[in-house]
C-alpha cells in the first residue's frame, strides 16, 4: 500500500504493508535511526516521534495511519548545522548519558515548550513520564528542557524543520 507522509520537512512516498509499525518505516525504510527501539509494548517510549507535533510512541502506530500526516524524527530537530535549543539545553545541561531515551526526551520536551513555553518542573515531568531513562534521575533532563524554554523565551533562534536526508 503506498502512502505519502511527511518527515522533518520532506514529502515521502513509499510502499508499505499495512500492518508495518511506523518505527520500523521510521528506520528501515526511511533510515531514520534517531528513532530507536525499545520495548515494543508502549512502556519505554524510546521510540517517541511528533506526528503533526503530537509525541507518539511509534512502535504502536502502523505507518498507514500516518497517511498524509506530519511526522518530526530528532533528526528533523537540527537545521543547517544549528541545534535546535532543546539540543542545546540537554549537550549544555548533561541531559542524557547512555542517550538511548535521549531522542524520545527531546521531542516530548518541544512538543510541551509548543504548548507551555514556561513549563514548571511538575508540567515537564508529567510531559515526559511516559518516556523511561535508566541512566539518570531525571533531575538533568528536566533542567534542559526548562533551560530551553528559557532560551525561546530570550530569543534564541530555533532552526526550522530539516529536510530527510
């Protein structure tokens, strides 16, 4: 079944079978692998994209359902060789270690800075309890992705969508 969607800025067609979960689109067909996988079952939410800026955990949407949406992997954060700032506030801030969640974190934390650009400890921690980090407390990520709402609240200049490579 051939769908068209499109990712980090980018109209893509392909060919897919209907039951093709869109992480595995994500990453074998599209060759994305920013977007990693985790569980399968929903709980780690490594594998977290924005479909039409709404974070999703995509190891339980079939790419079919993507259909002429929108879909923004981490590698559509950067443009033209800048950081997007919630790139810049997780590097700055030590937000990752292993940086396996890192990706899935960063996404859920634009998508909150969209809708709360000022968010308080408790909205970012509501925002990201879906995602699981096992190699930190959560204190870091927190701090960037607050960091970066202060950062767009100063200016800071935010890249647009990248195109697919």
């Amino acid at each position: 079944m051939d769908i068209t969607v499109t990712v980090n800025g980018t109209e893509r067609t392909a060919d897919v079978e209907p039951r093709q979960l869109l992480v595995h689109f994500i990453r074998d067909t599209l060759r994305l692998t920013g977007t990693h996988v985790g569980c399968d079952t929903t709980h780690c939410g490594v594998c977290t994209v924005l479909l039409d800026g709404t974070p999703v955990k995509s190891c339980t949407v079939f790419a079919v359902q993507a259909d002429g949406r929108s879909i923004t992997t981490v590698e559509g954060l950067q443009a033209d060789g800048d950081l997007h700032p919630i790139q810049a506030a997780f590097k700055e801030h030590h937000g990752l270690q292993c940086g396996y969640c890192t990706s899935a974190m960063m996404l859920v934390g634009s998508a909150l800075l969209e809708r709360v650009p000022d968010p308080s400890d408790d909205d970012v921690r509501e925002a990201i309890s879906g995602n699981l980090c096992r190699c930190t407390g959560y204190m870091n990520i927190v701090k960037a992705i607050r960091a970066a709402g202060e950062a767009r609240a100063a200016g800071a200049p935010e890249p647009a969508v990248a195109a697919a490579e």
